[in-house]
C-alpha cells in the first residue's frame, strides 16, 4: 500500500537553478524526483549534491535531451519500467533566459485571431502562427508584419507555451496542466542579474505541481496571481 500511494515527478532541466531547486523541495516532501539534464556528468553531480540534504532515497537521475525525441522515449520507457506511473511533470528546460518587464502584445492580427479565440485554438493553427513568424522573421519582415521587434523569437516562444498550456488542459481535462513565469530568478541563465533567490523562484513551480486533483488547469501564473494570457 506505501507504493501505491508513492508519488512520482520528473522535472527537466535540473541539474542547476531553478530546476535544480524544484528537485529538492519536490524531494523534501516525499516525492520520488528524477532529476533530469543533458549533460549526464552535470546531472549525476546535481545529484550527489542532494545527498548533502539527506534527499538521496528521493532523487534518481536520468539523462534527457528535450530536442531530441529518441532521448524523450529514453526517459518514457524507464519511467513505465521503474515506476509504473508518473503523477508530476515540470517543464523547466530553456535556454538563453532574459528579463522582459514589457506586457506581451502581437499587433498581428492573425495571430491575435487565433491566439484569442481560446475555444478553438488547436495545435494546427498554433503551428500555423509559429511557421509564418519564422518565415517573416527569416525574410526580415517581422516589423512590417506586426509581430513584436523587441525580443521577437522570445517572445514569440513564450507566448506558443502559454497557448499550448490552453490546448492541452483542453485535451486532458482530467490532468492539471498551468504555466508559470517565476520572476525574475538570479541564475546562471541569465547572468545571475536576476533579483530573487532561487528558493522563492522554485516555490511557485512546486505549489503548482502539488495542486490537488480538480485544480484549475490551462491557467497561466505569474508567480502566485493568475494572470491573462
């Protein structure tokens, strides 16, 4: 019966900063975490690491590529076989974080069409926006074509994430699935320039992926407040 009720997370992108700490307050509370990175050294570090918060009975590790489909079936297949389940995931992974204080606004009138119609936003037509932004911004036309020019491909993905937050709440409705933007976080992605600790940045994730069943889901927060998309 203690297995049953044992819960599972797998939290990508965590052999550091945020991810690293959503790894051990997961693990804190009893969760069983596998702590997941591409760089296999760095990931196993990370874990010996958490053996100093005596969180070793609570972590495994195992390595993943997010860009790299073969390496998700990886983790997939040894999630079936050692656990059987998975109740938590965090989609923490990313690269080349910056600081945008600006409120999101796509001028576009397309994408505004289709990004705001949430009843029938689908997975087509959120790739359909994504191929024509590529398009415009390899032709340099994303000014002329009313997409954002400050941190355009940034915002841009941000703004894909949190629609497709929208479509998979929609398609699963009995998971909670929401998106979180944490704050401003000091770390390494950044150059540490960030202004909160690593620890407020984590909580925010956690208390999300800890939310019992009947949650609100296809929410986006920004830390604690939901916030419009």
């Amino acid at each position: 019966m203690a297995e049953e009720r044992k819960r599972y997370a797998v939290v990508t992108g965590a052999n550091k900063g945020i991810g690293f700490e959503i790894v051990r307050q997961l693990a804190s509370k009893g969760i069983v975490v596998v702590l997941t990175a591409r760089d296999e050294k760095k990931g196993l570090e990370a874990v010996e690491k958490l053996k100093d918060f005596g969180l070793s009975d609570h972590v495994v590790f195992h390595q993943l590529d997010v860009s790299d489909p073969a390496s998700i079936v990886s983790l997939a297949d040894f999630i079936k076989a050692k656990f059987g389940k998975l109740d938590i995931l965090v989609n923490n992974a990313g690269i080349n974080g910056v600081k945008v204080d600006a409120d999101v606004n796509i001028p576009n009138e397309r994408a505004q069409g289709f990004l705001g119609d949430v009843e029938n936003l689908t997975e087509e037509k959120l790739d359909e926006i994504l191929k024509e932004f590529l398009k415009d911004f390899k032709e340099g036309s994303v000014e002329a074509k009313g997409w954002p020019t400050f941190l355009s491909a940034y915002t841009i993905s941000k703004v894909a994430v949190n629609a497709y937050t929208r479509i998979l709440a929609k398609k699963y409705p009995s998971f909670c699935i929401n998106c979180v933007c944490p704050g401003y976080v000091k770390t390494d992605i950044n150059g540490n320039t960030g202004i909160l600790p690593v620890e407020e940045g984590a909580a925010k994730p956690v208390r999300l992926a800890l939310l019992p069943d009947g949650s609100p889901s296809g929410m986006f927060f920004v830390r604690q407040e939901v916030s419009s998309f």
